[in-house]
C-alpha cells in the first residue's frame, strides 16, 4: 500500500519571491504491490517486483548500479501527482472560492494520472459518475500498464482552510492492489478512532468507552490521561463526546476541517496529538486508514450517516467496521 500527501502552505506575496509554498507531511512509505516470489528481488527505490539482477546491475561489469536504465518509482511518480493538485489549488488560497480552488486541483491531478504507467481504477473519489466528471467512483486512471490497483484520491482535502487562506489542507492519494481498497458504500460518515505506533491497538476499541480509551492510551504512551490530548473535529455533534473526554481528564485540540491530516498527525513521531476521536467522512477515513497502515498506526471506523446505526454494506475485515493497522 501506498500513500502520498502534499501540505498546502504559505503564496508568494510578489512575482519573483521564493517562499516555500509546501511542504511533505507523509513521507514515502510502502509496502510490495503483491508478494514477491522466490528468485526475485524488489528494488530498493521501487515497489515493483524484479527478475534477479535486473535494474540494479544490468550492463555494468563491476557489477554497481546501472543508471542508463533506472527502475521504476511508483511512489515518487504519486508524489508528483499530489505536488501538482496542491500547486494548482495554491493559486486560489485565501481567495474565499472553495469551489474553484477544488476543481483546480481536481483537474490537475486528473491530467497528470492519466500519465502514470498503471492499471487503476477509483474506489474513492469526486463522487458517482454523474456526480463528478473527473475522477468519479468506477472511473480508470492511468495509461493501462500493470500494476492493476485501487485508488482513493482527495485532490484537496480542506477546501474551506484554502479559501479561508488557513493551513492544514492537503492533496493525497492512496493505492492498494486491485481488491483490498474498502469501498463505503452509502455510508457517508464514519465515527473514527485513530491512534499512532506507540499504542497497541488491541487495547482500544470503539466498542470500549471513551475513559476506557483515553485510560488505555495513556498506559501505553507512559503519562497520565491528563496529559493525553484527543483530536476532535468542532461540529455541534461531538458535544457529547466532548463531554466524555473531558470529564476523563484529557486535553482536546479542536479543529474546524481536514481530519485526514488529523489522524496523520497522531502517528507522526513526537505528535502534538495522541488520538483521533468523532464522526467525519467515510472517504477520508479510508484515506487515512493508507496512511495509518503505512505509517504504523491503527485506526477503526463504524459507518454512519446514510445508513441506520451500523451500516451493514460496510465490510472490510469484519462487517459494518473499518480497521487498519500495522
């Protein structure tokens, strides 16, 4: 599995000025495509699978690398992918037009996809096909050559931080083989449970309750649950779970968009934040489940929103749950 982000930062203020519009939140990181058989090898800068010898020392007697004819990055090709959407989007940042500044990157990363040597097909994306015109549910992304994967793109996850002329959006994209990427379905929301590497994910649950948690991960990070601080989108919704969180003693860290970077955020090494907690859109839980499994963390979702309670068509693991993890 793969996952690439892209941070929308700061504009040039002049033409000619040099300051640095962006930065890398999620670092490459990845798993094979598919299993590699004995008498292969994987290259140490790809994530495709290589007869023996081939792309490392093909044409070079003393036997070193050969740079005539590099393998392929399909990992540092998705990164030009989301630097473009991000860069696109950037012309609109603190312009007040969401819209606009969504279907830039939407159609930048459209064209430049359609580049890309692979075999994808959108699990998540702009919507149903008569919903969006580019990058819609079902629609074929790249120039057909292998691998075949699924893909779950967010060309700018946080249109109103952009408009608002605020930081914290993000263009990302993530790919599993063709198969393992978990379709939601009609559930539109999902309530989320994210944490980083350093909690064991076999001690919070959902199912458990919000003290239960915030108790556990405090065990497992080695402080006390005051020192815990729980990552909640501000919507009128979670006044209740605010409650909870904060009669158990944690801190709460509000934010008015983008929980795909949230839960990033818990997983980072030296994170501000310890946990993800609440109900956000079901596509950016996916998104985020990529880069948790990539990063080492762990998170869990249960489909809400167009379906009643647990939404039954949600199934990938175990039925109406969302989990991933390392």
């Amino acid at each position: 599995m793969q996952c690439s982000s892209r941070s929308l930062g700061r504009v040039p203020t002049a033409a000619g000025t040099h300051m640095k519009r962006f930065k890398t939140v999620l670092t490459r990181v990845q798993t094979p495509l598919r299993p590699i058989s004995p008498g292969t090898s994987t290259d140490s800068a790809d994530n495709i699978s290589l007869p023996a010898g081939e792309g490392r020392q093909r044409g070079r007697s003393d036997g070193g690398p050969d740079y005539t004819a590099p393998s392929r990055n399909l990992a540092l090709e998705l990164v030009r992918v989301t630097e473009a959407a991000a860069l696109a989007s950037a012309k609109w940042f603190g312009k007040g037009d969401k819209e606009a500044a969504d279907k830039a990157a939407v159609d930048v990363m459209r064209r430049v996809l359609a580049d890309i040597k692979m075999d994808g097909v959108v699990v998540i994306g702009e919507g149903e096909k008569d919903q969006a015109p580019m990058l819609y549910c079902g629609e074929a992304i790249g120039d057909g050559s292998p691998p075949m994967v699924d893909i779950a793109v967010d060309p700018l996850d946080g249109t109103t931080l952009t408009a608002q002329g605020r930081s914290g959006a993000l263009s990302v994209i993530a790919l599993a083989e063709r198969g393992a990427m978990f379709n939601p379905g009609p559930a539109f929301y999902m309530e989320k449970l994210a944490v980083g590497p350093g909690v064991d994910p076999r001690r919070v649950s959902l199912k458990y309750s919000v003290a239960h948690n915030l108790e556990a991960i405090a065990n497992c990070l080695g402080k006390p649950v005051g020192d815990v601080t729980v990552l909640v989108l501000d919507r009128p919704r979670h006044a209740d779970l605010i409650r909870q969180i904060r009669e158990a003693g944690a801190r709460i860290r509000m934010i008015s968009d983008g929980d795909v970077g949230g839960a990033i955020e818990t997983a980072k090494p030296g994170a501000p934040v310890d946990v993800l907690m609440g109900v956000g859109g079901t596509p950016e839980g996916v998104i985020a489940a990529a880069a948790l499994k990539c990063m080492g963390g762990h998170i869990e979702g249960e489909g809400r929103g167009a379906c009643t309670g647990r939404c039954e068509s949600a199934s990938w693991g175990r039925q109406h749950w969302l989990v991933a993890g390392s």
